[in-house]
C-alpha cells in the first residue's frame, strides 16, 4: 500500500491579516533632527523627532543660540526668540512653521496672554495651527514662555 500523503495548510485569520497588514504600515523610522540655528538640548532630549510623517519639537524657550543665554526681554521678545528657534528646527527637518498643526504654550504669566498672542499671531498670519495654552509656575531659566509644536513633515 503505498504511503499516504499528507499536505499541510496553514489558514490565515482575517484577524491575523488585517493585524499583520497594519503593522506593515505603522512607521518605524525616527529620525533625530538638530541645528545648530537653534539652541542644543540642555537635558537628554533632542530637539526634535520626525516620525510618521510628522515633526515633533521639544518646548522651546528664548534662548538665544549663538549665546546660548536666555535673551533679556519682555513677553513680546521672548515669543518671538522663540518662534524662530522653532522655525529653524522645522526647517531643518526639512518642514516649516507654515505646516504646523499644533502648538503647545507655556506662560509663567497669563496676564501677558494678549501681547504673546499678539506676536505669536505674527509667525501664524493664516491658517494658525490648533494651539492649548497654560499657566505654569515656572519655566527654565526662569523664561516667560515655552512652546513646543507638532508639524507635518
């Protein structure tokens, strides 16, 4: 009698597929972004993250980057050391301010609320991103103001 064969199938959960299918699509690669047009991490973070399609910034204060020093000033100047040193992040993750979705403010003093949102309006002219807003009882260095920012890569 001669042997009997025997086949092996493997069956595939549509479950198990659709899991498989997603994973595939998630993204995997995170790059490290950094500039010297900003200021360095002063911690164990970087400046930036681009993953996914998106540009994630760490909170930015007024410092100055040549200098490496808190710039003197108001709510008003520091707003905007701080907008262009996240200009120069997103660019150098090849994006921009214009492509940004989200920030995130930090106030040491919202009574300065309307002169912030009057320069921050500046660097968002059209389309300003979604934006939160807090109050907190200090930042680094003793900054006025510290904003971070998701954008699109």
């Amino acid at each position: 009698m001669p042997a009997k064969k025997t086949t092996k199938t493997t069956r595939t959960s549509a479950r198990a597929t659709a899991a498989k299918s997603r994973s595939a699509t998630r993204p995997t690669k995170r790059t490290v972004v950094a500039t010297e047009l900003a200021p360095r991490a002063i911690g164990p973070y970087s400046q930036a993250i681009k993953v996914g399609g998106f540009v994630f910034t760490a909170g930015q204060v007024a410092i100055d980057p040549g200098a490496g020093q808190l710039i003197e000033g108001d709510i008003t100047a520091q707003t905007s050391r701080v907008l262009q040193n996240l200009s120069a992040i997103l660019e150098a993750a090849g994006t921009s301010l214009s492509k940004v979705v989200k920030t995130t403010v930090f106030m040491a003093d919202l009574a300065q609320f309307k002169a912030m949102n009057e320069t921050y309006g500046e660097f968002f002219p059209v389309n300003p991103p979604a934006r939160s807003t807090f109050a907190v009882a200090g930042l680094p260095l003793g900054a006025l103001i510290e904003i971070e920012c998701v954008a699109l890569a």
